[in-house]
C-alpha cells in the first residue's frame, strides 16, 4: 500500500472517530427523541430537554457531546480476500491519535499499574481492537464503542450455579441497575450476555450493546426475557440522569451461548444516554459507507 492511500484510510477512520463523539447513532437519538415526547414528568421533560439541547450545541459547535469521550474500543470483522488484513492494527491506532488531537478528544488511557496518561489515547492494548473472520468477503466492518468512566462503572460478570435459571439472571440485573445504574447517566441501554464463564458472558454483554435499539434476540426465549427486564427497569423509575421518570432504560439487549451443565454465566455492560456506538463499512479499495448515523448527520455543520 502507498503512503497516500494508507494515509487515507487512517483520516478516514479519524473523521468516523471523531463523528461518534460528536454525533448519536440515529437509534439512540430517536430513541430519546421518543422518550422525551412521552415523558410526563415535569423534572424529567427539563432533563430530557437538556439533553436535546446539548445533541443539538454539539452538532452547531461540531465538539463532543460528552466530556468524557472514553476509551476507544473497535470491533472489527475483516473478510478473508480484504487486502489491507495486515495494516489494520497499526491505522487504527493512528487514527485513533488524530482523532484525539483534532476532534478534539479528551485524552483517557492511563497506563496500568503506572498511571501514566498517554496523552493520545494510544497505550497498552489500546484502543482496545477485537477482531472476527468473515470468509469470502472482501469488506472490512469497523465498529467503535466509546466506553465512558459513568457507563463503565457498573458492568459486572459473574457465574451462577445453574438452577437459579432466569430468576437468578433477572435478580443479578435488577440489583446491579438498581444499586449502580444511576452512576451511569440514564436512560440505559443494557447490554446483557449468557454463557458459560465470566469471560464469554461479559464478551456478549459488550456484543449485546452494540446491538442497535429496537432489535431482538432471534430465540425466542431471549427475545421476551429482553421484554421482561426492559419493563421492569423502567418500572423502578429512575428516569433522566436519576431524577425520575417513566423510563430508565432506552433498551435490553441479550446475547447467549451454549453453556456448561454446571454453570450460568452473565454479564452486564452498560451504556449511558449517550451511548456513543458507530458503524461503518470499508471496502477492499478504501472507499467507506457510514452505517450508523445516516439521518443524524442530516444538516449538521462540518
């Protein structure tokens, strides 16, 4: 690859970078949109109404809508004839630098142990990069997670022994929303994941997040225990950054695997009201299409 193409692709992912910070995915603001015109509440409708404002001044003044812009977490699922497999470590890492200085981003990544901040959000294993196969493609899908300190603090993964079943599941949800769900800046999306270790739970959990709002499992046993859960955390009434309300989550999404006879593994990962999540497709000759933020970019100012 020549440096002007490889340069490319790294401006490429820079300015997607940047655009999650900056911009909702178009779910989660029709979601609010939608929560917002339903709510009845007066101190929620002022909450939702300043959330609205601020979607708004981040568009007009093109800066992050948070503060807290995260640590950078891509998903990548690269096919087997794209022919850039090699690079895609090192350009993403690169973009995630410039994004950081000319977004700009605020600098998060503190080194472990040492807690040296990197200044670039580029250090040990970060931004932090998964990767999945897709045979036959020549397409890489790129995915960005900003996982902010709020909607971080209450994930939780843990293996509970196999009779407590579903019950089990919704008691370990409903305490750990209840107890540390406020500290994330509701309404949530809550990314819920079932297997057999805390390692594969918490790997779904994530997965379940990314998951656009509005989705279901395709089991149907997963598809109505989303239901259940998503009704009864709105039933606690939490509301806008914990206020109160109608509504304290924005979706529940479930991702399962197969799990050991003796163990029931599940995991939580949360998001904030912010749920800065994006999607993109980048083909084999650098070209890109945006997936995630089609109708939240209509009109906005670059």
């Amino acid at each position: 690859m020549d440096e002007t193409k490889r340069q490319q692709w790294i401006d490429t992912v820079a300015d997607f970078t940047a655009m999650v910070g900056i911009y909702l995915p178009d779910d989660v603001e029709a979601a609010l949109q939608k929560l917002a015109a339903e709510e009845t509440q007066e101190r929620a409708k002022t909450m939702y109404q300043c959330i609205l404002d601020d979607l708004a001044m981040a568009k007009k003044l093109h800066r992050p809508l948070c503060q807290d812009t995260g640590v950078l977490q891509y998903f990548v699922e690269v096919g087997t004839e794209f022919p850039w497999q090699d690079q895609i470590g090192e350009v993403l890492k690169e973009a995630a630098a410039k994004a950081t200085l000319d977004t700009p981003l605020r600098p998060n990544v503190v080194q472990p142990l040492g807690e040296h901040n990197t200044g670039n959000n580029v250090g040990y294993d970060a931004p932090y990069i998964e990767y999945d196969l897709v045979p036959g493609s020549s397409d890489l899908r790129l995915r960005l997670y900003m996982a902010g300190g709020g909607c971080s603090l209450p994930g939780r993964a843990k293996v509970l022994m196999p009779l407590e079943g579903v019950q089990g599941i919704r008691k370990f949800v409903y305490e750990t929303v209840v107890d540390w769900g406020v500290n994330a800046c509701p309404p949530l999306c809550i990314g819920i994941g079932l297997g057999t270790c805390v390692a594969t739970s918490a790997e779904l959990s994530k997965k379940a997040l990314l998951r656009p709002i509005g989705t279901t499992s395709p089991y149907p046993e997963a598809a109505e225990l989303e239901k259940q859960i998503r009704e009864d955390l709105n039933a606690l009434g939490i509301g806008p950054l914990g206020f109160g309300g109608s509504a304290s989550v924005m979706s529940v999404n479930i991702e399962c695997a197969g799990h050991h006879p003796a163990t029931l593994g599940v995991g939580l990962t949360t998001g904030c009201w912010a749920t800065r999540r994006g999607e993109m497709i980048i083909h084999k000759d650098l070209s890109a299409e945006i997936l995630s933020h089609k109708q939240s970019l209509e009109g906005a100012e670059t």
